[in-house]
C-alpha cells in the first residue's frame, strides 16, 4: 500500500485524509521528521529511506502554517524530499507554502521556494466570496472549491511549472515535475481528478 503524507500542523488535513483513503492509499499525518524519514541519534536524517511515496500540503492558513514548520524542524526537511522528486500536492495554503514567492505575504512569512510560481494571496476576494465551480483542467474537468484562494500571479523566470488551469483570467493550477500546486481545495468537493494524477507519479 502506498503511504501518502499529509502536512498535518493545521488545516483541510482530515479531508485529504479521506479522500486518499477513499482511493486505497495510506494517509500518513507528518507532524514531525521523524514521521517523514528515519532519525539517527546524532540527528542525521536518511531521506533516501523516507516512509513516504507523496506529500500533500493542505489549505489552511499559509502563515500559520509557515510559522509552525519552523516551529516543528520541518523546512529543511520537506525542501529536501520535494527538491528530491517525491510526487507533491499542494492545495491553497498548501500552493502558497511551495511557492517561489508570495506576494500579499505578513512579516516574516517565506515559503519553500520548490515550485517556480510567484502567488497572490487572497487574490479572489474574502471567505463570503468563496465558491465552487467546475473548472477544465490538463487532465479533465474538476469540481473546485475556492476559499480566500490565492491566484497564480505569474511563472518564474525560467520556470519548469506548466498551467493546468485558470479561472477568471487567472492562473490557478500548475504541474512542474513531480509537483501539482492549485489555489483551490478539490478535498471540499470529494473529486479525485488532483489526487489520481499524484498516486499516477508514484
Ligand atoms: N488565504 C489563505 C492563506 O493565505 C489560504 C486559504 C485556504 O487555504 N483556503 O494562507
């Protein structure tokens, strides 16, 4: 069975939970390294026998969210395994943390810098203008629920990130690699489309 990782510090965290259970994969709650990969005693982490076959970053609140990674050591270590080419879904907060750059970012707040994007966040307005719409994507149409979500402001120079989606005239799914990222939350609405497409690249 294969062990999808779910960043597990705040956020949609029990709906991506079940969505990969729904699809015969094992969700795993990484909270800690050691939940990720083994820990030697003199703190050496091997990466290279990580538990994990996928990482998914849930919405939530992306400073929150950025503040407790630090909090708990996990920086490094998720720079680590994604940069190493683990397959990685990114849903809103989740989008804005692997990032390049944010921009609408508070004091203090960084990101991953893994996914060669420049986001906006908050870019479609407040909690009452949330919606769900149906949206065509590279891989098929998708039911998508848009919460404080950010857009894709634009691609990096260089970027290896391709557009999967856009909503509005705006960027809001992107695929580079082993990387999805999506400013919406498919785990709101139960469609599998995004997470079929990460258990593919195991
Ligand atoms: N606006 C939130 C942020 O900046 C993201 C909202 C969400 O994940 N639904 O982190």
């Amino acid at each position: 069975m294969k062990n999808v990782g779910i960043l597990a510090l705040q956020g949609g965290v029990s709906e991506h939970a079940s969505m990969v259970e729904s699809m015969g994969a094992r969700p795993v709650w990484i909270r800690q390294i050691k939940d990720i990969a083994p820990v030697e005693s003199d703190g050496i982490i091997h990466f290279e026998n990580t538990f994990l076959d996928a990482i998914i970053l849930p919405g939530g609140e992306s400073t929150t969210m950025w503040k407790l990674l630090n909090l708990f050591n996990l920086v490094t270590p998720l720079r680590t395994l994604i940069s190493s080419g683990i397959p990685t879904l990114g849903t809103c907060a989740g989008v804005i943390t692997l990032a390049q750059d944010i921009l609408n970012k508070q004091n203090g707040q960084e990101s991953l810098g893994v996914l060669d994007i420049i986001v906006d966040r908050n870019a479609f307005g407040s909690q009452i203008a949330s919606e769900e719409v149906n949206l065509d994507t590279t891989w098929g149409s998708i039911r998508a629920s848009f919460i404080r979500a950010p857009r894709i402001a634009q691609l990096t120079e260089n970027s290896r990130a391709e557009v999967a989606a856009t909503y509005k005239g705006e960027i809001v799914c992107v695929h580079q690699n082993n990387i999805i990222g999506a400013s919406f939350h498919p785990e709101l609405t139960g469609d599998t489309l995004l997470h079929e497409q990460l258990l593919k690249k195991i």
